[in-house]
C-alpha cells in the first residue's frame, strides 16, 4: 500500500509540473499573439 502511494505521489507531482508548465507556456504564447495582434492593427 505504501508502494501504491509513493508512486501515485511521484506521479501526481510530475502530472502538476507538467501541467504547470503547460499553462504558464499557453499564457506566455496567448500574450505574444494578443501583442503581435495589437501591433498589427495599429500599423
């Protein structure tokens, strides 16, 4: 049972930097396509 636990918090905590991650890269890339949008309409 122990063994079960461990290896469901190893994978938790690799399923939340993975997620993280994910979601800091998709903000990072909706905000340079808002930016690149606004500079293209203002041109």
């Amino acid at each position: 049972m122990l063994f079960v636990s461990l290896i469901n918090i190893i994978f938790g905590t690799i399923y939340g930097i993975f997620a993280g991650s994910l979601s800091i890269i998709g903000l990072f890339v909706a905000t340079i396509f808002f930016w690149e949008k606004l500079a293209i309409n203002r041109l």
